[in-house]
C-alpha cells in the first residue's frame, strides 16, 4: 500500500481493508513505519519506537474489529509489559512495566498493531508537549507552534499520517486540546467510561484515557473497545445497550444548544475563536437546531478550581513519595521539571480535610452542571484560548506562567472534574492556517448524543481531507 492510499483511510477503513484480505497487517505497519521515519524527526511525536514488538505483532495477525490497524500509546497511563513508561519524567526513566494496564490488553484484544509511544509532558500536567526528558513535539500544521498536551505526540502523529488515531488521555483537556491544536476529534468520554485498571482514579476522578481520531467512527469504535470496566473500579459506566459506533450518522434529533464566547476561567478568548464559536452556532442553526447564548454557566467555578488543584498536587506529591520510598531516597529538586517541583510542594500541604473540602466544591460544581444540562442538551464553547502557541510561549517566563497557561486552557478543566463527556471538533482554522476547535459537552454518559451531533457537523463541513501541509 501507498502512503496516499494510507492517508485516505481512517482505521476503520483499514480494519476492513485487512478483513477483506485487500492489505495485510504488516503491509500496513511498514507504511506506518516509513512515514513515521520521514517525519517523526522534525515534530518528536513518537519517542520510543517500538518496531521489533509491531512486528511480532503484526505477524500474530489477531482478530477483532481493529485487527492488524497501526497503534500508538501514549507514554502516560497505559502500560505495556516489558517496555518503560516515563510518563515524561526523569524520575520514571527506567520505569519498565512488569504487565499489561486493562486498556492495553483491550486494545491487543481488537486486534491493534502497537508500535511505539508518543510524547507527552511531565505527568501530563500541561497542555503543551516539551518535557525536558523527552524534547518538545511539534505541531504538523506549524513547526514553530505545539501541539498541544498532555496527549501531544499522539496527535501530532495522527496529524502527520502516522496513523490515522492514537491513544490519549485527558485529565483537564488533555485529549481535547491538542485535538484542537491539531484540526483533529477528540472525545472525553465520561468518568468511569474507561478503566485505570490495575491503577486506581487518576487526579480524583478527572482523568480519563480514550483517543485522538481523524474521524468520528473511529473514535466511537475505539470506545466500543475501550469501554470494559474492570470487577473494584472505583468508578463505574457499563457498556451502552447500543454499541457507540452504530450511533454514528443517526440523527441527533433537534437538539437544545446552549453557547457561550466567554473564557471560563479567566480573560477573554482570542477573537479568532470567539468568531469559531458564532460560526459554529450559525451552523448549528442551519442544521435545525435550537440556539441560545448564555453569558453566565452555573456554579462556583473558583472553588472547583482550588478544590482540583488541591487533588492534582496531591496526587503528584503521592506519586513522588511512593517513588522516594521504593527507591530509598528523597526526590531532588533537581530530577523534576520546575512546575512539577512547585506542584510537588504544594501537594504535600495538602491536609487530608483540605482535600475533602476541595472534592465537595468539586462535586457541588459537578452538580450545579449536570441541573444546567437539563435545560439544555448540549453546552458549546470555544475548546481553547487561542490558536496553537508557539514552543516555549508557556515556560520561558515563570512570572507569567499561570496567567498564559489558563489564557491557553480556560474551558477544558471545568469537565474533567464534572465528569460529563465533552469533544472537540475541528469546525475552524484561523487566518495563518491553524485548526480551531469547537468544544461541545453533553450530560453524564451521554457520548452516544455527542456522536451523533459530531458525525452529523462532519457531514456538514466535513475535515478528513483537510491534512497538515508537512
């Protein structure tokens, strides 16, 4: 197979080549192979390449309804036996794992053929990709500007036709924000859709791991076979009575969408996205569904956010000490990145009622959402500040760092820690070329309505062929 011929596939469409006999699985892992050679070196999407074990695994030829597709983990949060997973730090360098997580065995179970990990940022605790172990990852669209993070590598490799989906995770956007960055889709499904097994929550529930996709089938399918809870879940969804992926193309009826254009932590969006987001709603308007702008959401949107911030320090301090622990010695200000270091800190300040007040605040605020989308089916607003920023923009000025990182990330956080599935989809590009994503959040295990309404805007202003120039 040709590249060309590649490119012009999602993974569904290459599951059906390989099922019908018309390519093989290892056909298809050479092309990913080759591109990935040719471009992988100016945007550092995959950082541990994993040829001989995509071999194998092409070679075993599994069954499932993915069987011999190309496939890509993110290096946070899955595990695969006998290989490393940093989680983009240092301190993990030599982390190799000794079995399986439960979401990589379901992925090998549907057949995927995985061949590497990309590149992610220390933890996943920013929306940029440029940790110091692993190198910044480019954006395929612009090389001067990110990806986008934590899932950062993964969706440049997809944006560059490395492969046509990849894993992600999301724990304050981080699926949906370096889809946005890189005119990909990108699903956040709801919390307890996907398990963490053998590990516990991630950042008190608000993470969740799913993928970054071309199309809309593709990351429906992929929640199809993602979506396996596991017996001590803390968290629990079971599988939908109908399979996400037959929801794809059915109507979502017409639907009661409420938008906003405002920044929801702080600032003002670039104008550039506040056009999107009226672009999107004249759209939305064409499609019969009803519209309305909102100028205040619901909550206490302050609280939620020193309530997650409390649970993610925490979480990293919990992380950390564990590994002091098991290694014999303290972590030193030197083996982590700057803003880990100050997130280290303060997680370990964290009293134990400090951090149930802050899951009240979060809970309340989760609450305060779910009563907002009974009067609506669907919130939308902007998924990013602006635009991809340039490498570096968030970190070559320490003083200025929480005010550019929420001026990038304001409206993402808000739905890990409500739980609500929430997706982006790449409606917009700016004037110099940079994709823009429309961000649309529904009510607690609703992907199957958010599926139906992306699979019918991607019919109306359809975006596969629209490739990154590189």
């Amino acid at each position: 197979m040709k590249f060309e011929d590649y490119r012009q596939q999602d993974a569904t469409g290459l599951a059906a080549l390989v099922a019908a006999k018309q390519v093989s699985p290892a056909e298809l892992l050479e092309v990913a192979l080759e591109r990935m050679a040719e471009v992988n070196p100016a945007i550092n999407a995959v950082t541990l390449p994993l040829e001989a074990f995509g071999r194998s695994e092409a070679a075993a030829h599994a069954e499932g309804p993915l069987a011999g597709v190309p496939w890509l983990l993110k290096d946070l949060g899955a595990a695969l036996e006998g290989t490393v997973t940093t989680s983009g730090s240092a301190v993990f360098k030599d982390a190799v794992a000794d079995s399986d997580s439960a979401l990589t065995e379901a992925y090998r179970r549907a057949g995927l053929v995985i061949f590497g990990k990309t590149n992610t940022p220390e933890f996943g605790l920013m929306p940029i990709t440029e940790s110091t172990l692993l190198g910044p990852c480019r954006n395929p669209w612009d090389l001067s500007r990110t990806p986008g993070g934590s899932s950062g590598g993964a969706a440049a490799a997809v944006a560059a036709g490395i492969l046509p989906a990849a894993h992600a995770s999301d724990g304050g956007g981080s699926i949906r924000m370096p889809a946005s960055a890189c005119g990909l889709f990108g699903m956040k499904p709801s919390r307890g859709r996907v398990s963490f097994a053998p590990l516990g929550e991630g950042w008190a529930g608000a993470s969740i791991q799913h993928a970054v996709t071309r199309s809309v089938r593709d990351s429906a399918l992929l929640l199809d076979v993602a979506c396996q809870p596991v017996a001590g879940d803390p968290y629990y969804l079971s599988p939908p009575e109908r399979p996400f992926a037959e929801t794809v193309g059915q109507s979502p009826g017409k639907l009661r969408i409420a938008f906003t254009t405002q920044a929801m932590v702080q600032g003002e969006l670039d104008p550039e996205c506040v056009e999107a987001v009226r672009d999107a709603a004249r759209l939305l308007e064409s499609l019969g569904h009803s519209v309305e702008e909102v100028t205040r959401l619901p909550g206490d949107l302050p609280a939620m956010q020193r309530g997650a911030g409390d649970a993610i320090a925490a979480s990293i301090a919990a992380t950390l000490d564990a590994e002091a622990e098991r290694r014999g010695r303290p972590i030193g200000e030197d083996e982590v990145e700057p803003t880990t270091w100050i997130t280290y800190q303060r997680g370990r300040t964290v009293s134990g009622a400090a951090y149930v007040r802050g899951l009240a605040a979060i809970h309340a605020y989760g609450r305060a959402m779910a009563q907002f989308l009974e009067t609506y089916d669907v919130l939308m607003l902007s998924t990013l500040g602006s635009p991809a920023v340039p490498v570096g923009h968030l970190t070559q000025d320490l003083s200025q760092f929480a005010q550019r990182l929420f001026a990038f990330m304001p409206n993402t956080q808000p739905f890990n820690n409500t739980g609500q599935p929430a997706m982006t989809v790449p409606l917009a590009w700016s004037q110099g070329g940079l994709p823009i994503g429309i961000q649309f959040v529904g009510p607690m295990a609703g992907e199957d309505l958010l599926f139906r309404l992306a699979s019918q805007l991607e019919t109306a202003r359809p975006w596969f062929n629209r490739v990154a120039p590189l």
